[in-house]
C-alpha cells in the first residue's frame, strides 16, 4: 500500500524532489531515475522537509551561519523591484509552464542585494568583469603609458572578457541556472510575441533599434528553442541546458569584423541574457502601442491573461535576464541596448517620478561610461551599422537624462562638457545594414552636416533632432538649477538666441508649416516651442520676468495641439505621438495658461505688470476644449497617468472659479487628490507649487 503526504500526494524520490522534477512514484526505484541514469540515488525518504533542530546556543555562538534549509525551503528567490509578480526560481517543469502562463516569477530580494542571485557575495570578484573604458586620467596611465591607455580603452568597446565553459561553470550554479530556465520557457509563447511586436512596428518603428534587428533576434531563437526541446526529449532538461548555453555565450566576446551583416552580429549576439532582456523589454514596450481592444490580448494563451498581466511578466523577466548578466559581470554592446530599452519600459510602466525610473537611468549611464560610448573611438573593426547604432544608444541616454534631470530639477548624470556625443548620420536602417555599394551611394546623397538631400523623415533624421533638442534642454538645466550666474535673463536671451539659430539651420524638410499634416513634424515644432516654453517658464519662476513671452508660446502650443488633434479626428486616427504630446507638452503649458487666467481674473492678488493685453475669453475657450481631448486621449495605464490626472483637476479648478458668479459659498470640491483648497490666494499658492514641467518624451525606440 502506498503511502500519502498530508496533502494526499504521493511522495516524491529525492533526486526528483531536490530537482523540482514530476516524479511517476514508482518503488523502489522511479522510471525517470532510471533514465536519468540516477538509480542509486533514487529514495523515497521518510520525512524529506524535516532538519535537525539548532540549540540555542550554537545559534548564539554561529549568528552569520547561514540555515541550513531543506531545497524546498531554499528555494532561489530573486526579488524584482519593477513588477510585482513572481517567477519561480526552483519549480518544477509544470510549474515553470504555470509561469510563463500567468507569471508567477516568484522573488524574494532585491535585485541590488548581493544574495539576489544564489549565494553570492558582494566581495566576491565576478569571474568575467573588466573594467572597460579608461579614459588618460586612469590609474592604467602609471602602468601603460599615454599609448598604452588609448589601446587599453578601446579594447572593451570591441571584445570584452572571454571565458572557457568551465570558467562559467564555477561562476553560475545551478540555482541561477533554473532561473534562466525559468526565463526561457517563455519562448513557448514566441509566436504571439512577434505577432506584437508587428503590430507595434505598424504604429511606432522607433528611431534607435531596428525592426530587422528584432525579427533576426526572434529567428535564432525560434530555432535555437525548437531544436534544444523537439524530438521528444525531457522538456525541462533541454532548457536548462539552453539556460547554461545562454551563461557561456553571455561571458563570451563577441569577435567583431567591419565586413561583418547584421544577421551574423546577431547570430553571435541573441543566445545572450542581455539580446533576450532587449526582446522582453520591448515586447513589454509594444504593449503600450497597440489598441486595447486588440483580439491578440483576448487570446486564451496570452501569458499574465491580460495586457496588465503580460506587460508585468515582460518587465520581471527582462529585469531577471539584466540580472543574471550582473552575476557574470561582463558588459557589451547588447547589455547597452538592454538596459535603454528596459529603462524605456520601466519609464512609461511607472512614470517619471518614481525612484526605479531614476535608479534605472544610474545604471543605463554606468554602462554607457563603461563601454566609452561618450567618446569618439577607432571604428576599423567596427562593423558600420554597430558604429551608427552606438551614436544612437548614446543619443537615446543623453536624451533620457535630460528629459528625467528636467523633470525631477536634479542635476544631469551625463554633461556634454565631458563627452564628444556624435550625431549619427541621416540615414535609414535599411540604408545601414545595406550592402557596402548601397550603403556608399547612400552616403554620398547627404549633405556637408550629415542630413539627406532627399527629403526623408527617417529614424537618422530624429536621432539627429533629439541630439540638438537635448543640448539646449542642458542649457536649460544650467539655466533653471544651475548656480554661480548673476544675470540669469541675459542667459536666457542667449539659449533662446541659439535655440532658433539651430532650428532656423535645419534642412527645409524638418521646418514645420501650420498645413503640414505629418505627425512626426508636429512633434519636432511641439518640441521646439516647448523649449522656449521652459526658458520663460524658469524666467518667471526666477526672477518674476516674461509673464507675456510666457502665455504667448503656452496658447501657441495649445492651439497648434488642438489643430493637430481637429485635424487628425476628421480622419478618424489619433496618432500615438500626438497623444503623448497632449500630456507631456499640453498640460504644462495648458497649467501655465490657468495660473495667469486666474491671477487676472482676480482682483485681490497680486497683480503682474504686462504690456500685452490678456487674451482672457481665447484662454477660457482653449483651456476647455483641450480638457476634454485629454480626457479621451490620456490613457490611464501610462506611469504619469495619476499625475495627469491631477493636473486636469486643477484646471478645471480653475475654470470654474473663473466663470463662477461671485459667492461666499464654498465650492463643491474642496480638494483635489486629499489637498486642500481654500480661498483664492490658497489656491494660487497651490497652482505655483504645482510641478507642472512633464516634458518627458517617451521617443526612445
């Protein structure tokens, strides 16, 4: 008679107990022992979650002992900060198909704890590490010479860290392992992803990394996947073999050759932890581009049942894969465009405000420095579209640091006076994995500054106007935050005066015409006047000057949105950019347009001395047409969404205090969001103090 555990199962051996394995109970010896080859240590024990009890004071005496649990009880366990769902680290093949069906990554520490991954220790050298790119203030420079540094600091930017399958052996056990193979087991639901990822490259191709990139990636590992677990082999097994090739290729250079196609890159690049982190992070991303109502999110096999669940899983699986990379230590090109790519996700996932948004950006900056992105290096063995993918990395970070120092008013982590950031040239992507003659008749139809004479908006085009974009916005940070200059409206005339020298020096193609029916050039002149709009803003703020020049650009960017946005609902299609334009241009300057409303529309406040008469009744009139487009068009599951929301509120505040008769009587809603509202000049306090600045522009790929 076979006997039951307390839960009615039968037990388990122990080899199948202690590898998380579906055991067939079989006495005395299992049939998946058996083909194991595992027979001798197949038994059945007794009471296997049982463990010797510890004295009192043998604990006393060994505090920093680590317990000895039982496997089940010592589960690895790797807490996940950015989503909150688990991944079983330890469980079983059923289990981890569970995972990747509703995600139950399961995590218990926190990704910056040195035991987040196995037992580790924060002392411990990483096998693979390097300390890559040394600039001529290094401590090399005593050892090496002015030459010796210059060659040492390229090195890691083309080969870095190299390791035998034994090396990483040593340095991963098997508990890191069975996390990667948790991992894995979600390219069960490949197809369906790529089936996203379409749909996004339908709405949104992005500028940064391209679609050729991402499909080559999904190929290789399509066909790795298929050929690790077909042929009726234990499932469970194969992908933990696959999780161990994915370590070796991780710790491995990649040899790189300047004749080298992007297909071969990638061939050599995707079995990593860092290419697998890029594809979660941007499935996760693609979620936010397509419609809610798509069927693909009705699917019956949609891992996490819904595009909440599913967003979750590719955030605490991308963070997963980021964090076995740092248990190896190595970096690469790849673990760059990772870490911009998830710090993308955790951006829109929980907004600009959140401390994980700005944690994320310290590393997405640790690696550029790292890898020596901010400096012009020798590209001979470069192959050309990796060379121009750098620039853009670098592009995209500098563009994020700006957009989070801006918005959170910190200092920026990356400053153009120490780096030598490039523009990447003005060409497509299929321009620049082309073959070498195509690529060269592509080159030589540019002009002396790089952009192309044929008239094309293409993603080298944007990378290139985010570049100029982002050094005027440093400008603006020295303007706003910076110290030590007495004459701070001299300053701003100075950054204006070069702001539009810049604009006015862009090829006629980007010069935006009120007729223009082309989104991404609405964007680029939105992007624009919120420049100047953030120069008066801070005048005012300062000093207490600009208060014209100031409602002047706000109405002009509320009436250039609420054109965009007539234009676009006569064709029945909202475009995505002018749908983030509305929240992260609109609302500051549609706040900055109620300030002013409701201080001339008072007469016990402090009046402002102004040479323009107040466009009170065209205020009034846009102010609530644009509130209600951002009601339809601000979506709820965006990371800034609550604070939004909470602008809106206060607008409305104050339009119905503007057109409100006089009374004494309290207003209906007291508060906003748990603050209280009292008379005006309370009121006015509150709209001051309010951070309106969102001037985060989510256009990184």
């Amino acid at each position: 008679m076979k006997t039951t555990r307390r839960n009615g199962q039968l037990p388990s051996c122990e080899p199948c107990r202690i590898s998380k394995l579906r055991c067939d109970h079989t006495k005395p010896i299992c049939n998946r022992c058996v083909r194991r080859g595992k027979s001798d240590a197949c038994v059945y024990h007794p009471a296997p979650l049982t463990k010797p009890r510890e004295s009192k004071a043998a604990a006393i005496r060994e505090p920093r002992q680590k317990p000895n649990h039982s496997p089940d009880q010592s589960q690895s366990q790797v807490q996940v900060q950015s989503a909150n769902v688990t991944v079983s680290a330890c469980a079983s093949p059923i289990g981890v198909r569970d995972v990747s069906a509703s995600v139950s990554v399961s995590v218990s520490a926190s990704p910056a704890h040195p035991l987040a991954l196995g037992e580790s220790h924060a002392w411990e050298k990483r096998p693979f590490a390097n300390p890559g790119f040394l600039g001529l203030t290094s401590y090399s420079d005593n050892v090496t010479g002015y030459a010796g540094v210059l060659d040492h600091a390229m090195r890691p930017r083309d080969s870095v860290g190299s390791g035998s399958i034994a090396a990483v052996a040593a340095a991963v056990d098997s508990r890191q392992v069975e996390l990667g193979a948790q991992v894995l087991m979600l390219l069960d639901h490949l197809p369906l992803f790529e089936e996203l990822l379409e749909k996004r490259f339908v709405v949104w191709e992005g500028w940064i990394f391209s679609t050729q990139m991402f499909r080559c990636i999904i190929k290789v590992l399509r066909d790795l996947y298929r050929d690790a677990t077909e042929g009726g082999r234990d499932k469970y097994a194969a992908v933990l073999e696959l999780s161990r090739t994915f370590f070796h290729n991780t710790a491995t250079d990649i040899e790189l050759r300047a004749s080298m196609t992007l297909s071969e890159y990638v061939a050599l690049s995707a079995a990593r932890w860092d290419s697998y982190a890029l594809l979660l992070s941007s499935i996760g991303y693609a979620i936010y581009h397509v419609a809610h109502d798509d069927p693909l999110f009705q699917s019956e096999n949609l891992p996490g049942k819904d595009r909440k669940g599913l967003r979750r899983i590719a955030l605490a699986a991308s963070d997963i894969c980021l964090q076995l990379c740092d248990k190896l230590g190595a970096i690469s090109d790849s673990l760059c465009c990772a870490f911009l790519q998830h710090l993308v996700l955790v951006h829109h996932t929980y907004g600009t405000g959140d401390y994980r948004t700005w944690q994320k950006l310290g590393d997405l900056t640790t690696i550029v420095f790292a890898l020596g992105l901010h400096q012009v290096g020798d590209d001979r063995n470069i192959p050309f579209f990796l060379s121009e993918l750098r620039k853009r990395i670098m592009v995209g970070a500098y563009g994020m640091d700006k957009d989070l120092a801006l918005f959170l008013g910190r200092p920026p982590r990356i400053c153009k006076q120490y780096c030598n950031i490039q523009s990447p040239l003005d060409l497509t992507w299929e321009e620049l994995i082309a073959p070498p003659g195509v690529r060269q008749a592509a080159l030589l139809k540019l002009d002396a500054q790089g952009w192309n004479t044929e008239g094309k908006l293409g993603s080298g085009a944007r990378g290139r106007t985010i570049h100029l974009a982002c050094l005027i916005r440093e400008d603006i940070l020295e303007l706003s935050i910076g110290h030590g200059r007495d004459n701070v409206e001299e300053h701003a005339e100075r950054v204006l005066k070069r702001a539009r020298q810049w604009r006015s020096e862009l090829p006629a193609f980007l010069q935006w015409d009120p007729e223009s029916i082309n989104p991404e050039l609405a964007t680029l002149h939105l992007e624009f006047l919120h420049q100047d709009f953030l120069i008066y803003s801070t005048l005012v703020k300062r000093i207490g000057k600009g208060h014209d020049a100031l409602i002047r650009i706000s109405l002009e960017i509320i009436t250039c949105l609420l054109d965009l946005v007539s234009k676009q609902m006569r064709t029945f299609k909202t475009h995505m950019l002018t749908i983030l334009d509305l929240c992260y241009i609109g609302l500051p300057a549609a706040g900055a347009l109620a300030t002013e409303l409701l201080r001339h529309s008072q007469p016990k406040l402090e009046p402002v001395f102004s040479s323009a008469p107040f466009p009170r009744s065209e205020i009034i009139q846009k102010l609530s047409v644009f509130i209600s487009h951002a009601d339809t068009f601000i979506q709820q599951h965006q990371g800034d969404y609550e604070i939004a929301l909470q602008g809106q509120m206060l607008i409305r505040q104050v339009l119905d205090r503007v057109l409100s008769p006089t009374t004494d009587q309290p207003f209906p809603d007291p508060s906003i969001n748990g603050m209280p509202i009292g008379d005006d000049l309370d009121f006015m306090a509150l709209l001051e103090s309010f951070d309106w600045e969102q001037e985060i522009r989510p256009t990184f790929s």
